[in-house]
C-alpha cells in the first residue's frame, strides 16, 4: 500500500514540476491546489508512506543478513518501524510545511 501512495506521490510532484516550468500562472495554480487542505492531509499520508518504505527497507535489510528472524525480535522491530514512521512522517510534514510556508 504505502509502495501505490508512493507512486501517486510521484505523479504529483510531476504535476508541480510541470507548473513550476510553465511559468508563474500554472505554479499558481498548482500551488493552490497542492495547499489545499485535503491535499495537506495527502501529504502527511505520502510523509508516513515514505518513512515506513524507507524503515522497513532498513528492517529488510537486516534480514538479508539473517539478522531478526526470531519471533520476538521480528515483531519489536514491526511494531519499531510502525511507531516511528509515524513520528518521523509527522516531524517531516512539519519541516516541510514551516520551510514551504504553510503550503508543500
């Protein structure tokens, strides 16, 4: 699931590509509807979905060394990447928007 967002994700940040090198008026736009406050609550989506991509990839990689297998420790390190995918994801959506100006 977090792999489709992720796609979606991409075909949006296109979109705002594309406006940014259409001139001033689509950027506009775009900005306007990428600052939206549905589109807010996406992006914290997209944020979440990317730090647990990128977590669980960390896990993976871990297991590709036979490291984590054993019941307890698959399951602390799940419950590990959930928790905090979900704080970075927030903390991430945060910086952005503070850097962007209330709108990502």
């Amino acid at each position: 699931i977090t792999g489709v967002l992720l796609c979606v994700a991409f075909f949006l940040l296109v979109y705002w590509l594309a406006a940014i090198a259409s001139g001033p008026g689509s950027y506009a736009r775009a900005s306007v509807v990428l600052g939206s406050p549905l589109a807010q609550v996406a992006w914290l989506g997209v944020s979440i979905a990317f730090c647990y991509h990128l977590l669980n990839g960390i896990r993976h990689l871990f297991w590709d060394t036979g490291r984590g297998f054993e019941k307890s420790t698959a399951r602390a390190s799940g419950w590990t990447v959930a928790i905090t995918s979900v704080v970075l994801g927030v903390l991430t959506w945060l910086l952005l928007r503070s850097v962007a100006g209330g709108g990502a």
